[in-house]
C-alpha cells in the first residue's frame, strides 16, 4: 500500500513541513514519486521513517541520521558502520534514561517537601 506525505504526516504525528524538511536535508532517498512529483510512502518507506525518527528522537543530530541513512542505501558493505553508529546511539540513550532517572528522583524529593510542608501549614 501506498501513502501520501498528509498520511504518513498524520500517521506519525507530524507536520507535512517536517516530512519536507527531512526530505529536504536527503532522508529519505528511498521515496518514490508520482509523475507530478508527490512523495509516495510505501511499507518499507513508513519503516525506514519509523527508525529515522527514532534516532530523532533519542537525540541524534540530523547530519548523523542522514549518515546512518547513506550508508543504509549503500548496503551490505556499510553494515559495520551502521552497527557501531546504532551501539553509539544505544550508550547514548542509555545515558538519557540515567539523566532522566535522576531528575525524577530530584523532583520527586521536592514533591515531598513541598507536600511536607503543605501539611505543616495546615
């Protein structure tokens, strides 16, 4: 099945701009098009969007993401690169998951505190 850029915008929450963009800055060289010219999502399109914006969202810059794309596109012979790309982003992520449980705790404390002396004013 195929998609157009409104649907696959709305499938992942996106704008239609931020589909562009990502086009733009040579994400996506896998897309087909119309004769008019539209971008055409098929299955193995909306996959490959699906790890492009997982890497978005774990923080990888975009210049890395269309890295990670190119040597996608140039197959086998990139797969050593595209696996010590994916172990990087994973320590990464690791870290961010660390972070963010340390903020909890912190603002967890606070909440106690704060809830401590709510009850004391009372």
């Amino acid at each position: 099945m195929n998609y157009t850029i409104g649907q696959v915008a709305n499938l992942n929450h996106l704008s239609i701009s931020q589909l562009r963009y990502y086009d733009n800055q040579g994400l996506f060289p896998f897309l087909k098009r119309t004769e008019k010219g539209d971008r055409v999502f098929d299955e193995d399109a909306l996959k490959f969007l699906e790890i492009i914006l997982c890497l978005k969202n774990t923080g990888m810059p975009i210049k890395d993401i269309k890295q990670f794309v190119d040597w996608s596109m140039d197959g086998k012979d990139t797969i050593t690169q595209r696996l010590e790309m994916m172990k990087q982003q994973e320590i990464n992520v690791l870290q961010q998951i660390r972070d963010s449980e340390e903020n909890l705790i912190k603002i967890q404390q606070k909440i106690v505190r704060l809830e401590r002396e709510m009850d004391e004013n009372h």
